[in-house]
C-alpha cells in the first residue's frame, strides 16, 4: 500500500510541474511534501501496529494510536480538513487537465485505503472530520474567484460527504465517488474547452459554445445536488442510510451545510449562462475558436 502510494505521488509531480512557471513549481513542492509527509505516517502507524500487535494486515488494526495515525494520514492525503491547506494551493498551480486528475484519480489510492480500513477506524473521529470537511468546503469557497480554487473547495465537501458514510455503508462512499468523478471531468473538461480559469472569463466564455456552456450549467447544478439532476442521488441515499444508523443530527448539519457550497454553484452557473452580466465588463467579447 505503502509503495502504490509513493508511485503514484511520484508520477503526478512531472505534471503539476511540466509549465515551468514559478506558481507550478511552488504547487508540485507542496503537493510533494504533503504526499511524503502522509505517506510516511501510514508507514508509521502500521509499524505502530506491527510493533503492539505483531501483524501486518492493514485490515486489522486494533491499536488505537495506529489507528489515529493511519486516519489522519488518509485525511492529509485526500485533503480533509483540518489536513486541506494544500489542496486548493496545488490545483490552482496546476493545469485544468492535471486539476482533473489531482481532484479524481488521485484521491482513489487514499479512498480505497480508507475503504478497506474502514471497520477497524473511529466513528466519531471521521463523522468529525466529515462535518468539518462540509463546512470548510462550503464556507472558504464562497469568496473565491478563481475556478480552480472554487472546484477544489468542492471537491473537499464531496469527500465530506463520502467519510460520513464509510463505516455504515463502504459502498454509498463509492457510489458517491463515481458520479463526482463523472460530473467533475465533465466540468473540468468543459472549462479546458473554453479556455476558462477565473469568474469574470468565465462571463463572456458563452460567445465561445453556447451549447456547452448550458451543459455546463447542467453539471454545476448536479454537482451541487439539485433533485431531478443525478448528484441528488448519493446524497439522498447517505441521508437517508444515516437516519436508518440514527445519525438524523449529522445528516442535517451536512445537509444544511452542502447549501454553502450549492450558492458558489449557483454563481457559477449563473455566471456561465447569463448572456449579458449585470454591468457592463471590462472584458473583450470573446469569439469563437476554430473553423465554422
């Protein structure tokens, strides 16, 4: 597990750091101490673990202190608050499409990681961090204008959303990182089409593909959990597993707090589609991009 994680830490800095520019190379550093920094202390909680009980087997930690370690450092590699810090630094040095992969397939190993310890963790300890991730996911993404940052404070909230569940139901977790897998390449995939990183580009990017911006909207608002849209799915289904686990109180705090994170979406979505901003912008009109 130990090495799976350091190759994969090891593969992705070329791409975080392939522009050369200054902000790159500070986002690559970080993303590189962080990652080592956890990676090191799953090693250490299962020496911790190895050393009280004498086995290996990482799905049998029965230490407690191993088992604080090896949670805290799952939290430090998938980005969970209080262990967030870097996320948002690290996607926005990095390009869209490296921004795609550091927000979905690279928070598998750790995922699966957590998946598989899962039983042996403490409940409270993650319902804990699940309820911060939402909140910090929701609140620090609301004065932002970079997209990145905003896509990256989400991304935070949706693992809120995951850790919540994992110990009652593994699988709702995973269902849950499918279709934010999904609808996150959509977006990110959408915005590298446009060529879009800030808000106010972001304004007159419908010029460009109005069909994609309108499917853009689409996606905004599935990723912010509106009903009739497919991202109403995982939450309805962990809402309603935590209330089955007695657990209505941290599925209404969770609830309550996705809606900080569903008005940065609402202004997304509001600013990608509305035709002609609310005054008049300093931005040039921009035309469409290669052949008719």
């Amino acid at each position: 597990a130990w090495a799976g994680l350091e190759i994969n830490t090891l593969a992705v800095l070329p791409l975080i750091s392939k522009s050369h520019h200054p902000r790159a190379i500070e986002a690559a550093t970080k993303y590189f101490l962080t990652q080592a920094a956890a990676s090191a202390l799953v090693l250490f909680s299962s020496m911790t673990n190895a050393w009280q009980t004498g086995q290996w087997d990482i799905t049998q930690l029965t230490h407690p202190t191993s088992c604080l370690i090896l949670t805290s450092a799952i939290a430090m590699k998938l980005g969970l608050v209080p262990f967030h810090f870097w996320f948002p630094e690290v996607l926005q040095g990095s390009p869209l499409t490296t921004g795609l992969l550091l927000s979905t397939l690279m928070k598998l190993p750790p995922l699966a990681l957590l998946y598989m310890t899962s039983p042996s963790l403490n409940p409270s300890l993650l319902t804990t961090l699940a309820i911060l991730s939402t909140a910090l996911g929701g609140w620090m993404g609301l004065n932002q204008t970079q997209i990145r940052k905003i896509l990256a404070f989400s991304s935070i909230s949706h693992l809120g959303w995951m850790t919540a569940i994992i110990i009652y139901n593994p699988k709702l977790t995973l269902l849950n990182f499918y279709l934010y897998t999904m609808m996150t390449a959509a977006v990110f995939l959408a915005l590298n089409a446009t060529k879009v990183l800030k808000l106010s580009t972001l304004m007159t990017a419908w010029t460009k593909t109005p069909p994609l911006n309108a499917m853009l909207l689409l996606i905004l608002l599935s990723l912010a959990g509106l009903p009739p849209l497919t991202g109403f799915l995982p939450k309805w289904l962990i809402i309603q597993e935590l209330t089955k686990q007695d657990m209505a109180l941290t599925a209404t705090l969770i609830s309550l707090l996705s809606l900080l994170s569903l008005f940065f979406y609402l202004r997304l979505a509001y600013c990608a589609t509305i035709t002609l901003p609310p005054h008049t912008t300093n931005h040039m009109k921009q035309w469409r991009t290669g052949k008719p």
